[in-house]
C-alpha cells in the first residue's frame, strides 16, 4: 500500500509540474495543460488520501521507512491537488476577458508589439463596451493615473517601473510617449503584452496602461493583477 500511494502521488506531482512546463516549452497548448493539470489534480488528491492512510499503517506498523515515504507522497500529492486549487481560487470572481486597460474608450494602442497581437489568438482589436463593462464591475479600481510631473519625467519613470518589475521592453518612443513591453506568467508561460501611454495634463501627466494576453478567453485575473503592481511600482518610485 505505502508503495502504490507514493507512486500515485508522485506521479500526479509530476503531471501537474509537467502541464505548465509543456506548455511553456510549446509541447502542446494551453486547453491540453489544463486538462492534464486538471487530472493531476484529482489524481494528487487519491494518491493524497492513500498516503494518509499508508502512513497510518506505517505507525502502526511501526515501519519507519513506510511512514517516510507515506509523508512524502502525502506532500507530493497535497502539492498536485493545492497548486490548481490556489488557481481557482485566485481566479474565483474573475471575469472571462484578458484584455485590461485603464481607458476602456480610447484604449492605449499597441505600435510595435500590433504584427505580433495581429496574428495571435486574441487578436489585435479591443473588445469594447461588453469586455469595458465586464472590467468596470470586477476592477473598478484600473483607472487612469496622474503624476504630479511632467511627460518627459513621467515616461521615465514609467520605463524604470516597467523594468524593475521585470518585462521585457519591446519600444520605448520618448517622442510618442508610449512604451511596449511583454511579460510573461510564470506556471505556463503565457505571454501578454503590454503598452503604457504618458499624456501630458498641464504641467502634470495621466498614465494609462493596457495589459492583454495572446492566448485564452480569460485571464484569471492576471492583466489586472499586472496593471496594479505597475501603479504599486511607481508609487514606490514617486
């Protein structure tokens, strides 16, 4: 018994690992991932169960390596059941959109990154009213930012936000005041884009920032996560 748990534990640990990293590596796409994180995930849970169970015989038993490896496929198998878990979880109230933007009328344009977004799955074009309302009752907080300098000092400061959070800078126009970066998750490697607009306001500046992703209807709430750390960064930089 404590053999079969442990086996079945690490193999559904090893499935679940195996679904992001497939896809990250363009082995298969991302529905296939999440079927296969999917039955890692029950699969973790039996072999979860059958762990508990194994390591009660273990001390029982009193067999010390049993019980060892019983604790051992109990937190493999934990890990294949928490990690989609904690997705769904984190995704819970989400709506089903992957494209955020801090002006949902006039959203921020991508320049360079558009030949890329042309021939992706999501596509190039904005979704509109319907994906705008969608947006404005999950996060009603992704609003245009004004800082208190001007654009010149604002786009810098927004390019040193975008680069200490860790995206990759595609164009950074000083003359159009824009900026286009790419980013990527970190499970299954999804990529979204991003495209930060400075417009000057008197002697001020309003930021605005859009955040889509190439891939999937929705986005787990991963766009306005993004945005928000981004506001977070410049503040910490203000």
């Amino acid at each position: 018994l404590p053999a079969v748990a442990v086996g079945l534990a690490v193999l559904a640990a090893l499935a679940a690992l195996a679904s992001g990293l497939g896809h990250r590596f363009g082995l298969w796409d991302y529905r296939f991932g999440f079927l296969l994180l999917r039955v890692a995930a029950w699969t973790g849970l039996a072999g979860a169960l059958a762990c508990a169970v194994a390591a009660a015989w273990s001390v029982r038993a009193r067999a010390l390596g049993a019980l060892l490896g019983a604790l051992l496929g109990l937190a493999a198998g934990g890990a294949a059941f928490g990690v989609p878990w904690a997705m769904i979880c984190q995704a819970r109230g989400a709506p089903p959109i992957h494209d955020i933007t801090s002006d949902t009328v006039h959203p921020p344009q991508f320049v360079a990154l558009a030949a890329a977004r042309r021939y992706s799955p999501t596509g190039l074009a904005y979704g509109g009213a319907a994906v705008a309302e969608m947006q404005r009752r999950a996060y009603p907080d992704i609003l245009p930012l004004a800082l208190g300098v001007r654009p010149e000092a604002a786009f810098q400061r927004c390019l040193d936000a975008a680069r200490g959070l860790g995206w990759k800078i595609v164009s950074a126009d000083p003359a159009a005041l824009r900026i286009e970066a790419t980013a990527s998750t970190l499970f299954f490697g999804f990529r979204d884009d991003i495209v930060i607009r400075i417009t000057p306001l008197g002697g001020a500046s309003r930021v605005d920032v859009r955040s889509a992703s190439r891939e999937g209807r929705g986005d787990l709430g991963t766009n306005a996560r993004r945005v928000r750390a981004f506001y977070r960064e410049l503040a910490r930089r203000g």
